[in-house]
C-alpha cells in the first residue's frame, strides 16, 4: 500500500511515498520557495534526482505538480494507489496525546495552537487543505512532533513561573523532534530485547534534543516551549538566562523580538564560532587550531552531557544511549566526545566500531551503558502511524 509522507513549511513542501508495511522509499522530493518565480520541484526517479525551476504560486499548486510529478514519471499510475496522506505537524500542544485522523474540527484545533509555533502550524495545515483539495477521498493523518512527550510528568514540563501563565497561555515544556525519539527508542528497545529499558536518545542534527525515554514513554526532553531550549544546536542557542534579552536589548536599543531573533538564526555553533552553523566546518576549523571554533564545539559538548546526566539520575539509571541525525549518525568526533565527557557513568567507547557507517553498537563489550548509533526516519514513523489509524 503506497503512503505519502508531508513535511510542509512556510515556502516548501517535502515528501516521500512509502510502501507499508514494507517501509521501503519509492520516492521522494521536495518543493522550495512557494510562491516564488524560481520555485524549485525536485523528485527522485529511478534513483536519480530531476529537479525543474518555475512558477509556483501556492502550496496547492506544488501538491498538483507533486501528484502530476508521481504519474508523469510513472511512479504511481493514478491518484487512487495513494492510500493514506501523514503530515508532520509541529505542535499539537495539550490537545493532541496522539496522532489524528484530519477532519474539520482537528483543523480548527491546530489552528487554536497558532500562538505556540506561529511559523510552522500555518504552514502545516497549508499543506493538509492542500492535499485534502487534491486527494478528498483519501484519509489524512497529523502526526505531531510533541505528543510522544506528552507523557512527560508536570515536574518535568512545568515552568518554574508564575503558575497562571501555564494555565492561561499554555506556558510550559513540549519537546520536539518527537517522531524521531520515538522511533530511535522503539528500535533501541528491539535492539536490547528490553521495553522496559531506560534509554536517552540524542538527536543531534542542526535542530538538536535529547530526550529520556523510560519503558518507552518520554518522560523527559530538552527542547521547552519552542525548539530553542535545551542543547546549543547550528544556530540555536539552547537554554539560557531570559535577562540577556533585557541586556542586548538595552545596550543595543533593539526589540526583544529581535534579540530573540539572535538567539534563534545566529547563536549556537554559528555565534560562538563565527564561522558556520555545519558541523563539518566547525570541526574542520577545530582540527586546525581555531579558537571559538573550538569554543563553540565544546560548549555543545558539556551541555549533551549534563543533560545526560540529569536525564541518568532522574531516571535511577540508564541502559543506552541512540545518537541519530544528521551529527549523531555521521560525526563520531561527537559521539566519542560525548562519551568521553560521561565516563564517570561507566560508558565506554570502542573507537573501530565507532567510525562505521549505519545502524550498530558502538560501545566497548565492558561499558556499562550500551551505545548505539541508530538512523533516524521519521517518514517512516508518520506511515506507520497512518497505517495504525486507518482500520
Ligand atoms: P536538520 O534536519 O535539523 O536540518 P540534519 O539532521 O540534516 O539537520 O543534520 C544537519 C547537520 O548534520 C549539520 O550540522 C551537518 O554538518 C551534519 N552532518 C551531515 N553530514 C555529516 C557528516 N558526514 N559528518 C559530520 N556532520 C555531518
């Protein structure tokens, strides 16, 4: 049965069609800037990518040329073969303890949530109206990044701040990256042959989080209320004291919103180092000597730790440690160093396993905790909740 997973944006729109319950890709692509003159249109076929430059006006109009793409390349032969559309959604906040069947009234729902993720959830039920005008017969399904930590316990979401904004506003920690931290610990759990393992899984891509999962429920995550809490990422800066937006904001004579704007696009690897946001680059530049380059790994470094290190001790243990995305499946500089930075837990390193590619165990045979490194796939994850959801 052929599934369609969607990640729309503001500007674009990627997917990928999926045979479940095989979970194997037959294509993928995506569409960027949307509702531009030099929009781009990029699908894989028979491997290959072919990409074509033109008009795109809307999110409706790149969803046609997505389903026209499919059968011009012959890769489906009629829209009936798409049996199921699954949407990432960003926030489901409180509402949403579960991926959803898309009607009306779950619209509307995620439109109530606009004030939590303002950039995204437009964006996302954009594309939903978009493939619901298109494929009207064929079931929808949001899949959240947060309700997988909607089992998270007050102790661990709750602010310590007046308690009225939570009430109020919803003022509290959601987490992100969902889809993916359940996945990777769903597949520790098979690995270990364990489901009531306590694991952490670090998802450590240019957006990063970690997250405890216990008996595979998250009962903790290091992204807040947005995707800016938690560890540095690529330009991100993570947790930090909410007085430094009352201080650049001051001395510079900026709105907090723009000082806030700092924190998000130029904090990070990219403001320590003053070089790039790519890992690559900043370890490249630290193999050569520089300085802030060398800062700004660092300080991600000791910030994954200490969060692994609350995350053992509000657990009562830890059995594995998954490294996934784009950093976690491909840079061992950071797994090794990670490691290294928590040894006093009893986790161990072995350096040849270490530098292979793909899903493997990566921890020596004496270390206490299991390390794995296991690729992320949250295409998969949402066909797979399409496929639970349509019975
Ligand atoms: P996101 O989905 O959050 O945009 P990804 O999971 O694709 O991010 O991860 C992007 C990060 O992965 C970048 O910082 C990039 O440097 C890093 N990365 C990708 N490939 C490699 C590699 N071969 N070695 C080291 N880092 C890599």
């Amino acid at each position: 049965m052929k599934i369609l997973a969607v990640n729309a944006g503001s500007s674009s729109l990627k997917f990928q069609l999926l045979n479940m319950p095989e979970e194997t890709e037959i294509t993928s692509g995506l569409v960027e800037r949307i509702g531009y003159d030099n929009a781009v249109f990029v699908i894989k076929v028979n491997g290959q990518k072919v990409s074509k430059e033109q008009t795109i006006l809307d999110h409706k109009v790149a969803v046609e040329l997505v389903i026209k793409g499919l059968i011009e390349n012959k890769i489906i032969d009629s829209l009936d073969e798409i049996k199921g559309v699954g949407h990432r959604v960003v926030q489901g906040g409180e509402i949403f303890k579960d991926s959803v069947v898309i009607t009306d009234q779950v619209i509307k729902d995620i439109e109530s949530l606009n004030d939590l993720a303002p950039l995204h959830n437009p964006a996302n039920i954009t594309g939903i109206k978009a493939f619901q005008a298109i494929l009207p017969n064929v079931i929808q399904v949001a899949v959240f990044d947060t309700t997988f930590h909607q089992t998270m316990k007050e102790d661990a979401y709750l602010y310590s701040a007046p308690y009225e904004w939570y009430t109020k506003y919803g003022v509290r920690k959601y987490g992100f990256h969902g889809t993916s931290h359940q996945f990777v610990s769903q597949r520790a759990m098979e690995l270990l042959d364990n489901p009531k393992a306590k694991i952490i899984v670090a998802h450590l891509g240019n957006g990063a989080s970690l997250c405890a999962v216990d008996s595979g429920k998250s009962v903790d995550t290091s992204m807040g209320l947005t995707p800016l809490d938690g560890i540095p990422m690529g330009t991100r800066s993570g947790s930090i004291d909410p007085s430094v937006l009352m201080l650049v904001s001051q001395k510079e004579n900026r709105s907090y919103a723009d000082v806030l704007d700092d924190l998000n696009k130029r904090s990070g690897y990219l403001g320590v180092s003053g070089i790039s946001n790519d890992s690559r680059d900043i370890v490249d530049n630290m193999n050569e000597g520089h300085k802030r380059a060398t800062l700004a790994y660092k300080i991600q470094i000791k910030r994954i730790a200490d969060f692994i290190g609350s995350y053992y001790v509000y657990m009562g243990g830890l059995d594995a440690i998954c490294f996934t995305a784009g950093i976690g499946e491909n840079a061992p500089i950071v797994r090794n160093d990670v490691i290294e930075a928590i040894k006093v837990l009893g986790a161990k390193i072995d350096p040849v396993e270490n530098q292979k590619r793909g899903e493997h165990l990566i921890s020596s045979k004496d270390s206490k905790i299991k390390v794995f490194v296991i690729p992320t796939n949250e295409e998969v994850m949402i066909a797979r909740e399409v496929m639970r959801l349509n019975k």
